[in-house]
C-alpha cells in the first residue's frame, strides 16, 4: 500500500466501502460534469435523469430505516451523497432535495400511513418532491412563517394559502419543473389557535404535470450556479387537502378535530421537529468539502507544472516552489483535511442517533449544534478557498473547461443555503451559553462569577472526539511559555482549548446585563455579537483539531501517520497565525511566540512541498471527474 494509499484509508473513514463504490460505479457521463455549456433545459433534465439513475442504487434507501423501505444505514447515505459534491453539483443538490429534504420530511415528521403511501415512489423515482419551506419574507427565521395551514372541521381538511407576497414559497428545488408533490411548512390553525410550524404534503401538479388548481408555480430562472436544479416559487390560494396529509409526528388533529402534541412547549416542539431535518446541513458541509477538495487537486496539480520566471540556473522555476504560492494553497489544504475528519466524525455522530444507538436529548443538539457550526465553516472555507485556487491558476483558472467557474458559482449559495452561516455560528454560540447557564446558576456576584467561572466552562467544554486521548496530551503539555509549546501537539491542543473558554466566559459576562430588569436586552445582544461569532468559530476551530488529533491517534505507525501529524502541524499554525492579534491581546502567547509563528508556517510549508502529490492523490477523485485543460498546453495529459 502506497502512502497515499494509506492516508486514503484514514480519511475515507467508517464508510470507505461506499465511497469506492462511487468511484468506481457512477457513470462519469451521467454523473460527472457537463464535458460542454448546456442550456438551463438540457442541463435540468440531464440532472433528472442522473437522479432517477440513483434511484436503481441503495445510495437513496440507505437513509431511511428498515420500516420506512430502507437499509437504516444513514451514514451510508450522507457518505454517497458528499461524494457527488466532486461531480456536478446540481446532482448532488437535487438528490438531496429529493431523498434528503421532501423524504426526509415523510419519514421524520410523518408516520406509518404516511410512510406507507409516499416513501416507496420517492425512493423509487414515480414521485418527485419539494421541500417548501423557505418564504420570499423569511429564511432563517423559520418560526415565523406566514403560510398558514387551517383545519376546516365542516369537511375535515386543511386548507393551505399564501396571505402575501413576503409569504410565497421561494427557491424550492425541484419545484419549477419536476415535483408534483410539496412538503408544506406552515403555521398550523386548529379552531383558531395557531400552534406554530408545521408540515403538510401538498400536491403541486397533476399526473399529467399540469398544475394543481389554486396553486401557483412560478420559476426563478437562471440562477449563479446549480443550473441543473429547477428553483421555483409557490403559492397557494386557499388550497385544501384531506387532514390526513399533515405530517403528524410531532402534532396531529384528531378525528374529533382537537389538535393533541406529545410536546406541551409549543418552541420546543418546533425546534425537535427541525432537529430532526439536521441532516440537510451536514451533507451541504460535506459535499462543500469534495468541491473543495477538487478544487485543490486541480490548482496544486496545476501548480507542479506551470513554470514562471528563471532560476539561478537558468531554466524556470515550478510555481508550486514559490514560498507565497505554498502559503496561498497548502494551509487551505491542511484545513480541508481537519474539516474532512471532523466531518466523518459528525456522520458518525449522526448515523448513532439516526440508527437508534444513541437516544439522549443532549446527543441530538451536541449533532445540531456541531452540524451547524461544520457547514457555515465548511461552506465558508469552500467560498474562499476555490477563489484562491482559481486565482492560483491565472487564466486557465478563470476558463470554464477548467471547473473552477462551476465549482466557485455551484458552491457560492452554500454559504446561506439550509441556514445563513451567520445565523448558524449565531445557533452554536448561544448552546453554549445554555449549557453555561445550565450549569452556572448563581451569577449574582461579580466576584462568585470569576471565582466560578473556569470549573464551569470545563465543565461545558465537553470534549466529544477522543475525550480521554485529548486531555492525557493536555496534561502532558509544557507551559506556554515555552519554546515547544508551539510545536507540543498537547501545546496546541491547550491554546485551542484555552481561547475557546476565554471567549465563553467572557461573552457569557457581557451578556449577563441582559438580565437586569432596566436592560435593553436586544442591545446589549447586538452590541455583543461580534464575540458571539469568534466564540464559535474557536468552538469549531477545537472541534477540527481534536478530530484531526483523534483520527492521527488511530493511524498505524509509518509514513502516513507521519505525514499527517506535519499536516495537522500547519493547520494549527496557521489557524494561530490568522488570530496572532488575539493570542497575543490576552496574553496567550508572548510577541516573540508570535513572531515565531510566521516563520513556523513557512517551515511546515516547506516540508509539505514535496508530498502535494501524494496528499491530494489520498483524496482519490477519479480521473474522469477532474479532467480538465490545466496541463495540456504545458505537455502533460
């Protein structure tokens, strides 16, 4: 086995099988990218056909429990999906609409009947759906929603309708061409009290494709990217349909029309339902890392043979050995790694609760919340990353034969797409602050709060990859004063550690004033979030490092191993060196530490260089996904 060989076997993790099963079965013709421009029709229905393609596979029923008509292996189905992330995108994002989204809707918030009835044309392609739950008024702020969803006890329906424009269904895949069925968010109206967000299936055309009467299907056109999915916008004009399509797990009306809840809370029962569509996020987060990842392969490939200016020698100097061009790619690439761990160990994570091996409540919002925090950083780090690879390759970057338009326009709406990034880091942040309050209940005193606050965010900080294996390093840490400390991966460990409960404690003091009765709650909220957000982004950065750490301590010793502990050493320097400003304000590291880190990165720089190809070919993109023109003109194929 080759080193890349080996490094591949770490990163394709738990569900390797699956991910050679991709590479090695999925039709590139069908599945990779379009070889030419295509129109938005013909890319559309290329995009159907790949999807109704998946149809023939597990790779769909993998996601759904054995009741349901699947395989109830849930981290089989995330795994495929993230892997389509390297093809063309508008496949990924329409079979995840398709199975993920408006399937995931019938199987986590209906039951048996519904099940019954939906499940096994959804996962067999005779029934395509939306999820329509995004308003032209409201994204995010989904418990707010306009459309309302009526029970009429005279004929024992609900009756749907869009009361405004801000109310309008918009940017729902699948919607403008293919769905014939929508899974409805709305706010529930039973004898006229409104119980919040719920789900109704609704359908939107025919089976002859015509439009359903008081439905209104409008098409948002061309769109960045993703010009294989059909967005499209709904609205409803008192639409009725029988009781029975309320999707009712989690509240159902009764055949005497009373609506009954096994959740009192009427915002605790909203935020189980949406726990329960997590899974959206995390496969957004992974299939942004495969469009990363090839992006990289792409630009570092490039770089290995672009020559640019002479050497003292008098021939060209590969671009790849330039200290700036190193700078610009191998740190995004030592990220891309950490965030690839982390996210098989989120999969993970998610595939135990969704297989019933986990049950607890505090399980399921540790997912929601590290799903939310690896998708707005994830999807950030694609964002920035795929721009500097395009710009990493000149002209040839910016020409769309060479993937980098798509992979930059087909990821681009990541970043606000199943959650706004900052609304997420936003959700993270504030559960830490519950579990702080949880846990901290006496903050009167000012004094009692200092005294008290460092036991109670070590007991927040819980450590949920390799718990006991990352706090014997931490131990075993020098002080941070040290001249090791830096390169101490106990030392790293610390420091990440370290900044994360500074920033808690802190925010959690800022925001204490709220509380006082003559406070203006929402200023003070406002005024403080900046910190809200650099205290989950320093949450995430800990969860990264102690994945990337988790997953080094399980490796074999060897060359491998070896590598990526040098791997994992630039992600932690260069992650110190983009925050020196902070570590050096709080006294965390001394002006000459910081100094030292700068010349540390190019140090780790420089011992990667060699190893590129190596690290990229563990990535294991097929050939036929990442051909391109990058080194044609210079002689290579």
């Amino acid at each position: 086995m080759t080193t890349a060989e080996a490094i591949r076997t770490i990163l394709d993790g738990r569900w390797a099988e699956v991910r050679q099963e991709v590479r090695s079965t999925l039709d590139p013709e069908v599945f990779g990218p379009p070889e030419e421009l295509l129109s938005m029709e013909q890319h559309r229905e290329r995009t159907l056909q790949a999807v109704l393609e998946l149809t023939k596979t597990d790779f769909g029923r993998n996601g759904f429990t054995t009741e349901q008509g699947g395989t109830n292996e849930h981290g089989a189905a995330v795994t495929a999906i993230e892997m389509l992330g390297h093809a063309d995108l508008s496949v990924f994002v329409k079979a995840g609409v398709q199975f993920g989204l408006f399937g995931g809707a019938i199987a986590n918030l209906g039951t048996q009947r519904h099940w019954d009835a939906y499940l096994p044309g959804m996962l067999d392609g005779t029934l395509l759906g939306s999820f329509a739950m995004t308003e032209t008024g409201h994204g995010s702020d989904v418990q707010s929603l306009l459309t309302t969803a009526t029970y009429l006890p005279e004929s024992d329906e609900i009756e749907i309708h869009t009361p405004s424009i801000a109310a309008r269904k918009d940017y729902i895949g699948n919607a403008a061409r293919d769905a014939s069925l929508a899974a409805v968010f709305a706010q529930l109206v039973v004898d006229g009290e409104d119980h919040g967000v719920h789900c109704v299936l609704v359908p939107i055309r025919d089976e002859s494709g015509a439009t359903m009467p008081g439905v209104t299907i409008g098409d948002c056109g061309a769109k960045m990217g993703l010009r294989g999915v059909d967005n499209g916008r709904l609205t409803f004009d008192h639409v009725r349909v029988p009781r029975h399509n309320l999707l009712n797990r989690f509240g159902t009306i009764d055949d005497d029309g009373r609506y009954h809840s096994p959740i009192e809370s009427r915002g605790r029962r909203f935020f189980t339902m949406l726990g329960t569509l997590v899974r959206g996020r995390i496969t957004v987060a992974g299939a942004a890392g495969s469009a990363t990842r090839t992006a990289l392969t792409l630009a570092l490939t490039y770089g290995q043979h672009r020559r640019q200016f002479e050497d003292p020698e008098g021939g060209e100097v590969v671009i790849l050995d330039y200290l700036g061009h190193q700078r610009k790619l191998l740190p995004r690439l030592a990220r891309s790694y950490a965030l690839m761990l982390a996210q098989n160990a989120l999969v993970e994570q998610m595939h135990r609760i969704a297989a019933g091996e986990e049950t607890s409540e505090d399980a399921q919002r540790e997912l929601e919340a590290r799903a939310a925090g690896l998708k707005a950083i994830g999807t950030e780090h694609a964002t920035s990353t795929i721009q500097a690879c395009r710009e990493a390759c000149g002209g040839a970057g910016y020409l769309s034969v060479n993937r980098f338009a798509d992979l930059k326009a087909d990821t681009d709406v990541f970043t606000t797409f199943e959650g706004d990034n900052t609304v997420l880091l936003q959700l993270v942040a504030k559960g830490m602050l519950t579990s702080y309050s949880d846990a901290f209940h006496d903050m009167d005193s000012r004094g009692a709060f200092f005294f008290g606050a460092r036991q109670v965010t070590e007991a927040v900080i819980e450590r949920t990859i390799g718990g006991s294996l990352i706090q014997r390093l931490i131990s075993g840490a020098p002080g941070r004063d040290g001249d090791d400390a830096l390169s101490d991966r106990g030392g790293q460990l610390d420091l990440f550690e370290d900044r994360e409960k500074h920033l808690l404690e802190t925010l959690a003091l800022r925001l204490r004033r709220a509380q006082d009765d003559d406070a203006d709650s929402f200023a003070i909220f406002n005024d403080a979030q900046p910190h809200l957000l650099l205290t989950a982004r320093a949450h995430i950065d800990r969860v990264l490092l102690e994945a990337f750490v988790a997953a080094i301590d399980e490796a074999p010793e060897g060359e491998a191993r070896d590598l990526l502990e040098q791997v994992c050493d630039l992600f932690v320097l260069s992650t110190i060196e983009a925050d020196r400003a902070w570590f050096i304000e709080h006294g965390r590291l001394s002006q000459s530490q910081a100094k030292s880190v700068v010349g540390l990165v190019d140090e780790r720089c420089a011992e990667l260089r060699p190893h590129v190809q190596t690290l990229i070919d563990a990535f294991a993109i097929p050939m036929a996904w990442r051909e391109t023109e990058l080194l044609e003109f210079l002689g290579d194929t």
